[in-house]
C-alpha cells in the first residue's frame, strides 16, 4: 500500500513573481493602516490600499511616496480641505471602516455556513472531505494494473471501507466490519451496495453534478456508530444488530400467530404481513429503501387494500407509497435518566411468549417474554499508555458506556403533549420544546398560511379547501371527477409536540408507543388528505376514462374568529348553498352535479374525533368517529344506516362498526362519504 502524494499540483518552479530578479532594486514595504487592519482580522486580508478608488491622497493630488496620515503634515493637508465643512467626523471614520468590516465579516460567516449545508459533489476531493468531517482516517492507493485507477481506503475502530476509482468515476465500494460478530457482518453486501448506489453515475448523469447528499447522509449513520465503539470490547454496530435480532424473533412469531386464523390466511401472505406491521410489533428492517441501518417499520398507506398488478401502479407504489419507520442508531449519552446501551441479542426469550404469574395483571392474549440483559462495560484502558495526570482507571474499575439507544422517526409524528408526558414515563427522553413554542395538533398538521399565524394558541379555527376526487359512481365505466368542499372546525385547541427523535433503554419501550403512533398518524392522513389539495387525482387514469368535474362554488380560506366557529359548527349544520343552509334539497342536487360539502369537527379529548357531516339522500348525514389506537375506527353514532339499507345486496347483515371498516380501507374522507351516498343510500 503506497501513501498518498502530498499534492496534485505542486508549485510551479523558477522565480515566483514575489522574487527579485537579478540586479533589481528591492521595493521597500510600505506600512499602512490597511496593512495593520488585514493583519489583525481574523479573517484574513479583505482590502487593500489600491482597492479603494477614493483615498485621501487620491483627492491630494498624485503623490510619490509613501505618506503617514497621522503626521502633522498630513494633519495640515487634510485641513485645507476643510472637512469639518462636509459634516464628516474625522474622529468615526475609523469606527466606519470598521463596522464596515464585521458587517463583511458576518456575511461571509452566513456565505460559509449556507455552503457547509451542501456535501459536495462525488469525487476524490469531495468524499477525502467527508472523511475528514467525519472524523476518520483515509489513505490512497494506486492500482498496480492501470495508471487511471485508484482505491480509496477509509478505516474507523470497527469499519472499514474501500471505494474503487477509474478515470475519477467511482467503480466499487466494499463495506465491512473486521472486528465485527456475525450479526453484523451478514449485513455488509447489502448496506456496500445501497452505498455504492449513492455513488454510481448512472445513464444520463454528469460528474458535474453527481451529488454527495445520499452517500453522505447513509455514511455519516455509520460514521456516529464508530465514533462511539471502542475497541475492542464496545461495538455499536453489535448493539444495534443485537436489537434487530431480537426484534427479528418477535416478528417472525407474531406472524406464525396470524397466520393460525383461517379468515386473516385465506387473503394472503401479504395481508398478514400487512397486519403485523400495522396492528403488532412492526417489521424490523435492515439496509432497505436506500438507507443503510436498522429500522423499525410501524405503518403504510393503503395497509388494507390489496397489491397493485398494473406495471405502473407498482412501480409508483414503491417510490411514493409513505412507510412510517423508526431508525434505531446509537448517540452520546446526556441525559442521566436513560440507561447506557447493552450489548445483547436476548432482548426476548427463545420461545417469545412466557405464561403470566398467578399475581401478573393479565387481559387476554399472548405476554411477551422481554428480558433485561447485563449491563455492558467499558473495557478499562492500557495503564502503560494512561495518562499519568488522570486517576488510575483500575481503581475506579470498569465504567458504563457514555452511549445511549437513538431513535429517529420518519416522518416526524405530531403528539398531544398528554402522550409525549407518557412517553417520557416509560423512561424515554426527548427534547423539550420550549413552552412558548408549543403548537396544536391541527396546526402542526395543516400550517398556517404565511402571515395567518394566531397570536396565541387558545381560540377556535376554520379551515377550508377544495378538492377533486376520482370516484367510479354504480353501474358506471367512466370515473368521474368530484369537487368537493371540506371545511374542519376545532373549537378546543390541544397543545401538541412534534415527535422527531428519542432516546431509550430497552426495545420495549418501542414496541409499547407504537399503537399510539399510529392512532395520530392516522389522523393526520385523514385531515391532510381531507384539507389538502391532491395534484393529480387522475394519476393512473386514462383521461378519456374520466368525466370532468363541475367547478367548486367556494374557495379555501383560513379563519380563527370564535363567532365563526359559533355559527358554522352547529351540529345541526347543513351543506352551505348561496340561498341560505335550510335548503337541503338544492344542496343534494348540487352534490349530484359533482359539488359536495363536508363538513369535519375535530376534539381530541378522551380520544381523537371526528364529527362528519355530509348530504345524504334528501337530509344531511351525522357520522361521529373515534380514531382509536392503531388506527381504528370506532363508530360513535351514525344515521346512515337504517332499516332500508342495513342488510347488503350479498345478503349480509351490516352494522355501524361497517361504517368505520370502510374509512380504515379508503383512508380518505371524500371517497368514503361519496361510497356512502351511492351505495348505501
């Protein structure tokens, strides 16, 4: 292995244009308060005399030397100028130039900081400076069969690296982990290649702009592990492959158990797989998606509705299709109340299921075996290379890691901040947001328009918005475009709190918010996709298969006054027309044209709710929900189903609970309340 030259581009040689030539007269300094200032300034030269075009022996006159401005002479000269004369303090002109430096200053300071944002662009001086950010050590080296081809080693305590170079593209990337377990080593080929992925030049890419973003971030997870493992003895990697085993386990039983049912077996394996991850203990990932590491998978859209077949629909599924997930890493420890990070895969006994003690609270169904393994030590360092002002570290004996279990999740989840409280008892930890910053739950959920913020969190708010739905009425072939106007009412804001990161101790305490993190995540779907416009709701449609739709009557608005809410949030309210809100029979008729209003009342106490009125054959329907833990729906009351339609034309008996199945299916408010008043009226 040869180490790398000094320097691509070595100074030229000969005489540099700062050397005298041969029998010329020398130029003497010149010392000025220029010189002085770029000197001192921390950073570095800015100015010097010939930039400015406008310096006191510019107005002088041309001069043939070197002139001391603070010299009696100089003082005189100035003088019959008369200055004072101009309104100019001689005295502040120092006090000028200078603000007129730190005001440069902290610009170029802003300029840096925006820059450090970027990573660069893949190349060999792009991916050295990641390497050095990151901290880790990096040597070249040449390839003995070809003069264009290079390897770039990076080595950590517990990594190492090699990215393959011809002719300045990247060819290869191999990962791996020396001082590694098996459990970590089987992952290496595939987190190498989602890395060497984030390198490749791919058909129709330039070098140029061959971005370092996806490498860099994927990279820096791996990075943060090595930094903190220590070795031997500490290794991260083993710590968070340790989880993933056990979670593995969990995983692999809890599907052995549904699939024992014969009606959740007869739609499918991928209805099962579905239904462990949105209702169980999630789907334990590794090295998926583009992004290297583990990651706890809790929930999807469209969970309940079969795969797509249709070539377009599946590719597009898999790049837009929104997966909630939790990234499990490691960070430094800060706060005291969570325990340090052990090194185990027995997270969970061998047969996952343990029979509850006779003094065991016990509600039904199965109790997971969680076990709590030994604590992990750090190894105590080599006295021969201690160093002698620290105290003897056999003394104080072997310590705990100055590491914790990292959670990050993706997206973040908007919480009441009743469940961050606890959270937080479980012995988790987040950061806390600052009171004054606290936010409501509709807020984070659907932001303000910019200008529109409330100045308190406290009073009522109206949002407004069009929408268009593609929706298939009975016995037609077309589909046809719906406008729709929503309108949701919240009259009790509840303080919220956006859940983006998290420290713990123990799996468990994942295992154990997950029905919760549903539940609001749910929620947040149904309002954004109630609230929000859809950009292209014929996506995957022909357009000779679609009517168009009549256009809306209203346009979205924002609004927080309480009389409003007072007036509009009636629970008697009915669709709004120009001719007054008691004509509900013109109100149908305009639904029917493809002009339909629904209206939402959110309130999040006990539980997550929502009030929906929509027109319903000749009145106005009134369907209560209850967004309970992992998603459910619960029916609170409704009047859509009486005896005219309760039984169905398959001859099964429908029942109120029917109603909230067909929201978790559609995980949309509009096509729901379009099914109801087309095929149940």
């Amino acid at each position: 292995m040869s180490t790398p030259t000094p320097g691509k581009h070595p100074l030229s040689q000969g005489k540099t244009p700062s050397q005298p030539q041969p029998g010329a007269a020398a130029t003497p300094s010149v010392s000025t308060p220029f010189s002085a200032a770029a000197a001192f300034s921390p950073h570095g030269p800015r100015s010097s005399p010939q930039q400015f075009k406008k310096s006191p022996t510019a107005t002088l006159g041309r001069s043939t030397g070197p002139v001391n401005y603070d010299s009696p002479s100089a003082a005189a000269a100035l003088g019959i100028l008369d200055i004072s004369s101009l309104g100019l303090d001689l005295q502040n002109l120092g006090n000028l130039g200078k603000a007129s430096e730190d005001e440069r200053a902290r610009r170029l300071d802003s300029v840096i900081a925006v820059l450090g944002r970027s990573k660069g662009l893949v190349s060999e001086a792009g991916l050295e400076r990641l390497a050095k950010k990151l901290e880790l050590e990096f040597i070249w080296e040449n390839s003995m069969d070809s003069d264009d081809s290079k390897t770039l080693i990076v080595a950590g305590s517990a990594l190492e690296l090699l990215i393959g170079f011809r002719s300045d593209i990247v060819q290869s990337v191999n990962l791996a982990f020396p001082d590694s377990a098996e459990i970590v080593n089987k992952h290496a080929e595939a987190a190498g290649k989602i890395l060497f992925k984030d390198l490749q030049l791919l058909e129709g890419q330039s070098p140029l702009t061959k971005s370092l973003e996806n490498f860099a971030a994927n990279f820096e997870r791996l990075a943060i592990l090595d930094k903190l493992s220590i070795s031997p003895g500490l290794n991260m990697y083993e710590a968070v492959a340790g989880i993933y085993e056990s979670l593995c386990r969990l995983h692999t039983w809890e599907l052995q158990q549904v699939r024992g049912d014969p009606a959740a077996a007869a739609k499918g394996e991928d209805h099962l797989e579905s239904l462990v991850l949105c209702t169980r203990s999630g789907n334990p990932t590794m090295n998926t998606r583009g992004r290297v590491g583990m990651a706890l998978d809790y929930w999807k859209d469209r969970r309940l509705q079969p795969p797509p077949t249709e070539p377009e629909m599946i590719e597009w599924v898999e790049e837009n299709e929104q997966v909630w997930s939790i990234l499990i890493d490691c960070a430094p420890l800060r706060e005291i109340g969570v325990n340090p990070v052990r090194i185990s895969d027995k997270w969970i006994g061998p047969d996952v299921e343990k029979v509850p003690l006779p003094d065991e609270l016990h509600t039904g169904g199965p109790i997971i075996d969680w076990l709590e393994p030994e604590s992990t030590f750090v190894p105590t360092p080599d006295q021969t290379k201690a160093d002698p002002m620290q105290p003897d570290a056999s003394i104080l004996g072997p310590r705990l890691p100055d590491a914790v279990f990292h959670a990050t999740f993706d997206p973040p989840v908007h919480i009441p901040t009743t469940l961050w409280g606890q959270i937080q008892q479980l012995g988790c930890m987040m950061d806390e947001t600052p009171l004054k910053q606290l936010a409501t739950f509709d807020s984070l959920v659907l932001p303000y328009p910019p200008g529109k913020e409330p100045e308190a969190a406290a009073g009522s708010r109206t949002v407004t918005c069009n929408r268009q739905t593609a929706y298939a009425a009975p016995g037609e072939e077309k589909l046809t475009l719906k406008s729709h106007a929503n309108t949701l009412y919240v009259s009790k804001p509840i303080p919220s709190r956006t859940l983006t990161t998290m420290t713990f101790s123990h799996p468990q305490q994942l295992i154990t918010i997950l029905p919760y993190l549903r539940q609001y995540a749910f929620l947040a779907t149904l309002l954004e996709r109630s609230l929000t416009q859809d950009p292209d709701p014929t996506r995957f449609l022909d357009p000779a298969d679609v009517k168009p739709a009549a256009p809306p009557t209203i346009t979205g608005t924002t609004t927080t006054s309480q009389d409003d809410y007072d007036t509009l949030a009636n629970p008697l309210l009915t669709p709004k027309t120009d001719d007054g809100p008691e004509d509900n029979e013109k109100d149908e008729e305009e639904g029917s044209e493809g002009h339909l209003n629904i209206d939402l009342t959110l309130t999040m106490l006990p539980v997550p709710q929502l009030r929906v009125v929509f027109p319903f054959r000749d009145r106005t329907a009134h369907v209560t929900l209850e967004i309970q833990e992992n998603g459910h729906v619960h029916v609170d009351s409704q009047d859509v189903l009486d005896d005219s339609n309760m039984v169905a034309p398959n001859g099964r008996q429908r029942s109120g609970e029917d109603v909230g199945a067909l929201l978790e299916r559609m995980e949309d408010v509009g096509k729901w309340a379009e099914f109801i008043r087309s095929r149940w009226a």
